[in-house]
C-alpha cells in the first residue's frame, strides 16, 4: 500500500497540533511529564516529523519522474509531423 503525501502533511500538521496543544496545558495547568521524558518526547517527534519530509520529498521526485517518463513515452509514440 502506496502511502499518498497528504496523508505525511496530515501527520506532520498532527504532530505540531499536539505540541502546541500540550505546551499549552502545561502552561495553564501545570501538568508536565518531566523534564526528561519532554526532552524525549520533544526529541523522538522533530525527528519523525523530518523523516516525513524527507520521505515526502522522495515521494514527490519519484511522482515528478513518473509523469515525465510517461509524457516521454507519449512523444515517443506520437512523434511530430
């Protein structure tokens, strides 16, 4: 199964909604995980969050390749007059 690049943006869009959604409870009301445990959390999502834009910009060069393969392929078969 092909995973479709909106869905990496609608991830990297949910990983930052959760950071600023928990960085505002933890502002009003004080709950933290602990300084440590943030770091990780913190850490481990900047890091997924770059390999899904790295993995979608693979998946934007390869789309770019298809299509000029394919229209490529079209002159080929139907070459000017």
């Amino acid at each position: 199964m092909k995973i479709k690049r909106s869905w990496l943006l609608r991830i990297v869009a949910g990983i930052g909604v959760f950071i600023i959604l928990y960085s505002l409870i933890r502002h009003f009301s004080g709950f933290s995980f602990g300084e440590r445990a943030e770091k990780y959390m913190f850490d481990t999502l900047t890091f997924v969050a770059l390999g899904v834009f790295i993995y979608n910009r693979k998946l934007a060069a390869d789309e770019a390749r298809e299509k000029k393969a394919g229209e490529q392929q079209v002159e080929d078969q139907n070459p000017p007059a």
